[in-house]
C-alpha cells in the first residue's frame, strides 16, 4: 500500500467540493434533540457556576460595605437601676426593663459553660458564621434532642442588642453581616458578655444577673453548674421552660436541663463525677413584682433627688439605668420606723367613722448623728396610694421645734437680754401672752403664747419646756433674727428653706423645712455642734466597676461644742419635765422639742439620743383636694400634739431601733455660767394671765386636764391651779398680804418660788402686784384668755 495520501471520496450524498482556496471546514456539532435538549452541557454549567460565584463575591463585598454596625437599639441598652440596703440585701428596682448588666467576670465559670454547652459549644474556636451549626441544629430538631438556635452566639447577640427581633430576610441579612464585622472588632469574651447581658431568661428578666436574681435570689456570680444550665436551659423556651410557672413541661425542661449539662461533660467543662451527683435546682416562687409600693418609692425619689441635687449623677444618667446603688438605709430600722408608726398612730384611725383621720399623713427621717448616714425614713402609708413623700415636703410649719436653734444661736453669739444678761438656760424673761417684743425696729410684735396663757417671769429652761412664744420671740430678738437664721443654716437647714426669714416670728417655727432637714440639723446639735452633710449612698457602680466618685463628707464644728451641749441640756429638760415626757419610752437618755403647726395642721417631734436623731410629724392634708388640714378630732382626741402621737412614734422608733445597744449619757460641756440663775431686773409685764403648768404647745385648755400624756394646763375658772408659784402664803378673795399671791376662792398655793402667781376674781382682767416672794422673783396674777393660739 502506497504511503501518499489518498483522495477522499465522497461517502454520503450531498457532497461539496472544497473551497476554492482549497482549505478544510470542519463540519458542524449536531443540534441536539429531544430530551437531550434540557439538559445544560457542562460548559454552561461551569459557566453559570463562575458567574454565580462571582455574583456571589460581588454581592458580599457590596452587602460587607453597605451594612454599618448599627448603634444599639433602645431596648439592649435599657436597664434598671437596683437600689440596696445598706447590708446589700434589694430594697427596689426602677425602670420598665429588668436589666442588670455585669461583667464576664462577675458570671460563675459554669453558668458561662452552661450556656455554651446549650447555644454554640464551638463559639471560642468557630466564625462568627458558622453553617455546620445551623445544619447541626436542624439535625438536633429533627432527631428530637431538642430544638437548638441555628445562629452563633455571635448572631444571636447582634440581634439582640443591634437589631430588632422581627423575623424578616432583611434583619437575616443584616445579622449576617454585622456578626462577621463585629467579629473582627471585638473578641470573643466581649461578645458572650454582650449576649449574655442581653438575652431574655422570662419573669422579665433581661440578662442573667436579672435572671439569677429571679430564679434563684443571687448574684450571677454565685451560680452552680446545676442553676447555671437550668438557666442556660430558659434560653431555648423562657415560658415554657419555667417550672414553677408552667409545671406541666417540667419533663421538658428537665430534658433541656439534661442535654445542657451532658453537652457540659463532653466539652470537658464538667466532670462526670460532678454531673452525676447534680440535682435538678428548683428555682423560687415567682414574685409578683411590687415595683415602687410601701417605701420604696419614698426612697428612691428621696435617693434620686440626693443624686441630682448633689450633682452626683443626672437625671439623664438615671434614666439610662444600669447603676448598681448601695444606700445607707438599715432594712431592720426602716422596718422598725414602719413597725412605730402603724402602732401608735395607723391603727388608731378610723377613715370610716372620722372623715378627719382621712387627713392624717406622717413623714418621719433618722440620721446617725456620728456618721450623717440617714438610717431610715418613712415617707407615708404607701407610695402608690401617697405619692408625695412627707419626710422631705417643704409645705408644712415646724412649729416650736425651731425654738432650740434660737437659743443655741443665743449661746453661740454670746447674746445678752435687752437689760444686759447674758443668755443661758436660767435666764429670765416675761412670758406674758402678747407680750409686745422689745428692741425690734420693724414695726410692733406681739405674739401671742399658745392657748393665750401667760407665765410671768419665767427661765429659759422652763420656757422651753412649756414652749412659750413670747419668751423666744424676745430671744430672737435679743440675739438678732439674722443670726438666728445663720445658726439654723449652719446646723442644716437649707437656705432655700420656705418662709426662713429674719423675722421675729423665725422664733415660732413658721420656716417650713422638712422633715429630714430637720433631723440633720438635731443630729448636728447630737454631734456636739459638728455638722457633715447629711447622706444617703453608701456606694454607686455601674457593670461591676466603680464609676460614680461620691463627694467627701466634710465635717465642721459649725457652733461650738458649748452651745450645742447647752441646748442639749435644755431639751433634755423637755423629755424629763416639760411636754415630751412620752418620749421617756425610749428607755434611754434623750432630748427633745415638740412643735404645732398653725391651726394645729401638723404636729411635731424632733428628738435623739447619742446614737440616733429623729423627727417625726404628723400631718393633716386633704386627700382630694390637698389642701392643709387642721388635725382637730383625729384619732378621736380633742386635739393632736406633738407630745402625743409623734413623741410616741418617736420612743418606740427609737426603742427599737436600738435595741441591743447599751444606753449611754450625753457627754455635755455647758456654757460657763450656765448653772448662774440670772433674775429678771424687772417686774413682768401687766395683765398676765394666770400660769398653767405643764402646758403643751399642742394642748388643750381644759381645766388642767392630761391629754396624750400631758397636762395641758388650761384654764381655771376660779379654782386654785398649784403651779409650784408662791412660798406658801394663803389669803382670802383677791388682795395681797405681805407679798403672797392671791388665789381665787380663797385657795391656796403651795410651792417654792413662784414664776408668776394665780388669781381669781379680778376684775379688768384684773392683776394683783404683790409685791416679791420669797427667794426674790416677783408675782404676778393674770386671768387666763380662751384657746386658739399656735405654739
């Protein structure tokens, strides 16, 4: 056979010579037919394949540019601000979101496992995106081992605090790549801190130091593997999972509780040992959230506004939420201060029967006299039902509990009387009801004394005791009502305080401070004359740490030492002898003023030991309208004192308050010359009514009769009344014999020496001028006037 090429011969019909050019054409692929026709050849796929995975590329990166990390929605950031006892025991929770955010640290290894084991048990060592997972979770699903989040930890947290929980491809998409982006921002303990602040755990609780507290009343920090996969275990169904609650799913809790922890065993985060002996932790009963009821809403505005007006944290910041506020209130004491009032004031109200005792309101404040911590405060029956807080309202007159600023401003100034005398316990002066007030420039004064009563010439101390206006009218006169006014801010009264004026009348107690500004400045007086701002927060912090620097508290002896002891002395006279003997039921040393409001619409005590300063007031306000009421008739007494209910609030406050605690003396150092009487250098002013003794300047005047355990002088209609006046010289009808005063009806008084004498029978008015009694005072008889005058 021949090796030359051979020419082609045509082999099928339609055979086409060559091109002229004499070139070959290679002949066409045949059309494919039939079913051959759907099925894409493998050039079409490769090429749909790459231009896909281009696309793909293409829209990630488009998709990875235009998707910013978001700022955190409203809801994420929300947290509740926990205000604590002093012990660190929850005293409240505001805001609408139950949300405490803590550190990673701050939650227990194993609750951190827990959570792993049951969510993403390859968090630290996968993407932020992780297929595997969500195919491993639909397996799970489908197998029955219980139903897992297809999502990372990482996803889960970026629509928890990014996004909002609507299920949409829009937010999937979003999720998708923010996850990756926040990823390379921040690392893995950020982000499980992040999500487990943010996760919802049921009975509202955003968070697992929220959750941990109600499930189980403690810090996450203090989770047991066992509490800590019962929690992890919420995570999948919060409603349904919680046994209490819904007890008919516990056998599916107990079965998610179950896989968390194995999950636990075979990352290696638990022993086998350990899981083996684990009981199922049954959490507490659900509490129904008391939210702002009882005191605690008193007390987190009272604390809020010491917050705002101290410029420690702002009104913004609070709203924020997030803080972690340690208080200075002791639980025991607030209790005790509830305990105190119920029984001697709540439960002798009968709202029913008295539409008067729908008026009665009561605010009480204790401070540690050493320290300026307030231990307790008592705002009103229930926040819901009385919003406004009494303990810290500016409403209402302080009535003579004001008087001891007067004379401890009298002591501090060196103040002498208008003849020259120098200003101590025992000085003189007229207690004349109506007496017009010497040496004041600003237009005629003259107060009247409560109840129109008069007492002649009388000391410092015993003025005190019966709370006379007239005398402490003059003293503030003496002493100048500027000063007056200085001392009472230096001992702790706000300047801005409402009608704090320098006036005469500054004497009578119409400044109108609150309750618990009252209570700094009688503890500054228990401190021996040493005033720090009074204070109310332990400590503040925010996610574990310590953020908010609290302003020292500056101590300064405000008035001396002498001038606070002084005035000490003297109120402890009231407590002992004048009109707060109830407050001896404290079982201890005390002292103490009593004050009435105007139209007896509140009523005081202010008083403290050593260890503990309180006031207390009772107040009348209209619940409806909120206007001021007068407290005549309420608890079905003539009239309400602040020798009655609030000195006895005040004792069995204060009796329980420090039970325990040995009772100590006042260690006191007295104003030189305190012990010196100093005799008045003139006879008292005409046409005094006659004395009666142990008068309140709450009381009544009725014969002489006791009400709420003290004599409230009153009256007499032509009876002797023995106030201690004379040295014992008698006569018949109304004439004097050799300096005795006269009694009417021919009675006879009996007692040392005499303030001011009693007389009947006079006429005008009439008075006897008999002349001096033995141990050189001057008597002086007056009838009495009628009722109605605030004290």
């Amino acid at each position: 056979m021949s090796d030359e090429p051979q020419p082609q011969q045509p082999t099928e019909v339609g055979w086409a010579p060559r091109d002229p050019e004499g070139g070959t054409k290679k002949p066409k692929r045949p059309k494919r037919t039939g079913w051959r026709r759907l099925i894409p050849t493998w050039r079409m796929v490769l090429g749909t394949f790459v231009v896909g995975i281009l696309l793909l590329i293409g829209l990630f990166f488009l998709g990875y540019s235009l998707v910013k990390i978001p700022p955190a929605n409203a809801l994420a950031t929300k947290q509740s601000n926990v205000y604590l006892y002093a012990d660190g025991s929850q005293l409240a929770r505001d805001g609408e979101v139950n949300r405490e955010n803590v550190t990673l640290a701050q939650v227990s290894k194993a609750a951190q496992h827990a959570v792993l084991a049951a969510e993403d048990r390859d968090f630290y060592s996968e993407s932020a995106i992780d297929p595997k997972a969500m195919l491993r979770a639909g397996w799970n699903t489908a197998t029955g081992k219980g139903k897992q989040s297809g999502s990372t930890i990482t996803q889960q947290y970026v629509k928890n605090y990014y996004l909002a929980q609507e299920q949409t491809v829009t937010r999937k998409v979003k999720e998708f790549f923010i996850s990756i982006k926040l990823d390379r921002t921040e690392s893995k303990d950020q982000i499980l801190e992040g999500y487990l602040n943010t996760s919802f755990f049921g009975r509202n609780s955003y968070g697992i130091q929220a959750a941990a507290q109600a499930y189980y009343g403690k810090d996450a920090t203090d989770l047991t593997p066992a509490q800590g996969a019962y929690l992890a275990a919420l995570l999948n169904a919060p409603s349904e999972y919680d046994v209490i609650a819904h007890p008919e799913n516990k056998s599916a809790a107990l079965a998610r509780w179950n896989y968390v922890l194995d999950g636990m065993v075979k990352e290696g985060w638990l022993a086998k040992s350990e899981r083996t002996g684990l009981k199922f932790p049954m959490p507490k009963e659900a509490t129904v959230s008391t939210g702002m009821s009882g005191q605690r809403g008193y007390l987190v505005n009272a604390i809020n506004d010491y917050l705002s007006d101290n410029k420690i944290l702002t009104a913004d910041e609070l709203d924020a939420g997030g803080y972690r506020i340690t208080t200075t209130i002791q639980k025991n004491k607030q209790d005790d201060f509830v305990a105190a009032v119920n029984k001697k004031l709540m439960d002798k109200l009968d709202k029913k029967n008295r539409k008067v005792d729908t008026y009665v309101r009561a605010g009480g404040a204790a401070v540690d006299p050493k320290t300026g911590q307030v231990v307790a405060m008592y705002g009103g029956i229930d926040y819901v039902k009385q919003y406004t807080n009494n303990a810290t309202r500016q409403d209402f007159q302080v009535g003579s509990t004001f008087k001891p600023f007067v004379f401890t401003s009298a002591v501090e100034n060196g103040s002498t009387t208008q003849d020259g005398r120098t200003i101590t316990p025992n000085t003189y002066y007229d207690g004349t009801n109506k007496r017009p007030v010497q040496g004041w420039t600003g237009g005629a004064y003259a107060p009247a004394n409560e109840d129109d009563v008069s007492y002649g010439n009388i000391t410092v101390r015993t003025a005190t005791d019966k709370s006379v206006n007239s005398v402490y009218a003059q003293m503030a006169v003496d002493v100048g009502p500027d000063k007056v006014k200085q001392t009472a801010e230096d001992l702790g009264l706000p300047g801005s305080t409402p009608e704090l004026n320098a006036y005469p009348s500054i004497a009578l107690g119409v400044a109108r401070a609150s309750v618990l500004d009252m209570a700094e400045a009688y503890a500054t007086l228990a401190n021996h004359g040493k005033h720090g701002t009074y204070t109310m927060i332990k400590s503040i912090t925010r996610d574990g740490k310590d953020v908010v620097e609290l302003p020292d508290r500056k101590t300064s002896q405000v008035v001396s030492r002498e001038a606070a002891d002084t005035t000490t002395s003297v109120l402890q006279s009231v407590v002992e002898n004048g009109t707060a003997t109830a407050a001896q039921a404290a079982g201890r040393p005390a002292a103490g003023k009593t004050g009435t409001a105007e139209e007896d619409q509140a009523a005081w005590f202010a008083g403290y030991t050593p260890d503990l300063a309180t006031v207390v007031a009772v107040m009348g306000q209209d619940p409806q309208t909120a206007a001021h009421k007068s407290l005549y008739g309420a608890m079905g007494l003539q009239r309400v004192n602040g020798g009655g209910a609030p000195a006895e609030i005040w004792a069995d406050f204060t009796q329980r308050a420090l039970k325990g605690k040995p009772a100590t003396d006042f260690d006191l150092e007295l104003q030189e010359g305190a012990d010196v009487i100093q005799p008045p250098t003139q006879e008292p002013t005409a046409d005094t009514p006659e004395e009666t003794p142990g008068q309140d300047d709450g009381g009544t005047t009725d014969g002489g009769q006791d009400t709420q355990g003290q004599t409230d002088g009153g009256t007499t209609g032509g009876d002797t009344t023995t106030g201690g006046t004379t040295d014992g010289g008698t006569t018949g009808g109304g004439g004097t014999d050799g300096g005795t005063t006269t009694t009417g009806g021919g009675g006879t008084t009996t007692g040392g020496t005499t303030d001011g004498g009693t007389t009947g029978g006079t006429t005008d008015g009439g008075t006897t001028d008999g002349g001096t009694a033995d141990g050189g005072t001057t008597t002086t008889g007056t009838t009495a006037g009628p009722p109605g005058k605030t004290g």
